[in-house]
C-alpha cells in the first residue's frame, strides 16, 4: 500500500496540483487509514465495504468530528477510485459508503462598526504599522482565505489597476481592491516592503519582520493582537474576515454570482449561506430574481 500511496500523492501534488494544506490532509488520512489496515492484517487492494464502514465507527467511538470522519471517507474514496483506474483492484470497497451528515455551522461574522473599529487599530507610524494596516484592509477588501494572501507574490497585485490576481491551482481569479486597501497597500509596498525584505529576489507580497514571506500563524497573530487592542469579544480568525466581506457585499446589493466569483467558490450553494443574514425583502427578491436560488 505504501507504494501506491506515494504514487496517488505525487498524481496529487503535480496532476491535480492541489494545495500543500490539502495535500497534507489527504496525508494524514491515508496514513491513519493504512496503520488501522496494517493492525488486522487487512491488505489495501482486499479490504472490502464492511471493513470501510468498521473503520468510520472506530473514527466515531474516538470522538472524531462528522465533518473530520467525512473528509477521511473522502480520501480514502479518491484513493480507491486510483487505484482502480490504474487497475489494482477490481471494486471499489467506498462505492456505497455514505458519508455522516454535516451540520452547516453559522459563519461568524462582524458588524460594519467591528470591522472599522479593528481596521483602525494598526497605526502607519512605522514599518510593521505600515505592513499590518496594509494587510489588515486587504484581507477585509478581497474576502480571499489566508492561505492565498500569504501565497501571494509581489508580481500578482496591480496597483495602477487596482486588483489582485489569485492563483489557487489551476484556477485563477481577479478580485478588485477597494479604495482605503488599494492606498494602505500602496504605502506599504512604496515605503515598508523593501526596507522589510533582505533581498530582492524575495517574491512574496506580505512578508514578517524577518524579511521572509508571512505564515499562516504570524497572519492569526497580528489579528489576535489588532482585536485584543479594540476589545472585540467576538473571536476573530483571517476567515471572519472573509465571511464579514462576503456578508456586507450582499448586505450592500450585490449580486450573489459576483461574490460567488469573488470568493473562489466552485458551487455557489457555498454562497448562499450568507444569505442568512440578510432581511426578508432582500431574500425574497433574490429568490424571484436569482436564476439558481
């Protein structure tokens, strides 16, 4: 199994070229999956449906979350439908497997005065000032997760147009940048970044006072410090900002395709949980206008 587990991550990582996060995922999964196999003698290419679904119950009996035992189920089906196209089985042992029922949790959002009241909190009064309002707007004016702010190159933001391209995988999108983030991150790149940066062949857009591209933890740092500094009670991660960018869009009037396309969502189903949040007279209308609600 080990073997066929490293060819399914390398037809991962450079066929479907998903992200390093995801791929991980796919990772510990499998791993876990195969240590279970190995502890009852159970060979991968003779496992059978029954084996999958004792499996998923000793994921249950160990507290594991539906959404966590759902994604397993998943990985192991993407690794099953591999190998049987690459016909090392015969049958798929989780063609009938039905993943648990996932509860679709309420985003956590900010109101309009939370979001101005941590915007305001980094102060351009010196360089990681400079960087951290930038970054801060920017993340609120694009709605984008934070993997893709921190993957970002320099190269991908135009600043005489006014946007940013976002590359996850194979897709792209451009999303525009408002007026407040378009001109904190002009003053970040015009009179922070390169002094921040120890050379020039350093790509990244947002990068820690080491000079180095931002990580994921730094970026849920400086949030914590920023809503430390306004008192908001209310936990704040990179995706409450996304959801909060998403949510006064539609509160604004618009149009729920262009948020779905701005946001990177492949089904817009995943948009429409932000129309909870909106009054009844804007539901209504976008039920009788909306070619998919």
């Amino acid at each position: 199994m080990e073997r066929q587990l490293k060819y399914f991550f390398n037809f991962l990582e450079n066929d479907k070229k998903l992200s390093e996060n995801t791929l991980q995922s796919y990772k510990r999964d499998l791993k876990q999956f195969r240590k279970y196999l190995e502890s009852y003698g159970i060979h991968y290419n003779r496992v059978k449906e029954e084996d999958i679904k004792d499996y998923i119950k000793e994921l249950q009996e160990a507290g594991k979350k539906p959404s966590s035992i759902s994604r397993c189920i998943a990985s192991i089906r993407s690794f099953y439908q591999f190998v049987l196209k690459n016909k090392k089985i015969k049958v798929d042992p989780t063609e009938h497997i039905q993943s648990p029922k996932i509860e679709k949790r309420v985003p956590s959002v900010l109101t309009s005065k939370e979001v101005e009241l941590l915007l305001d909190q980094p102060k351009d009064v010196d360089l990681k000032g400079i960087r951290d309002k930038a970054m801060l707007e920017f993340a609120y004016a694009t709605g984008m997760r934070v993997t893709e702010i921190i993957s970002l190159d320099i190269d991908d933001v135009n600043l005489d147009e006014g946007f940013v391209t976002c590359k996850a995988g194979t897709k792209q999108r451009n999303i525009p940048l408002g007026t407040m983030s378009l001109k904190a991150l002009k003053e970040y790149v015009e009179e922070a970044r390169d002094i921040l940066i120890k050379t020039e062949s350093e790509k990244a857009l947002f990068v820690n006072i080491n000079g180095g591209r931002l990580t994921r933890q730094g970026f849920w740092k400086i949030i914590k410090y920023y809503k430390e500094q306004a008192h908001i009670t209310k936990d704040i991660t990179p995706h409450v900002l996304r959801h909060s960018f998403a949510t006064h869009l539609l509160q604004n009037g618009a149009d729920l395709k262009a948020i779905q396309t701005m946001l990177g969502h492949s089904d817009i189903s995943s948009t429409q949980v932000y129309m909870q949040f909106q009054d009844e007279g804007l539901k209504n209308v976008y039920r009788k206008a909306h070619p998919r609600a």
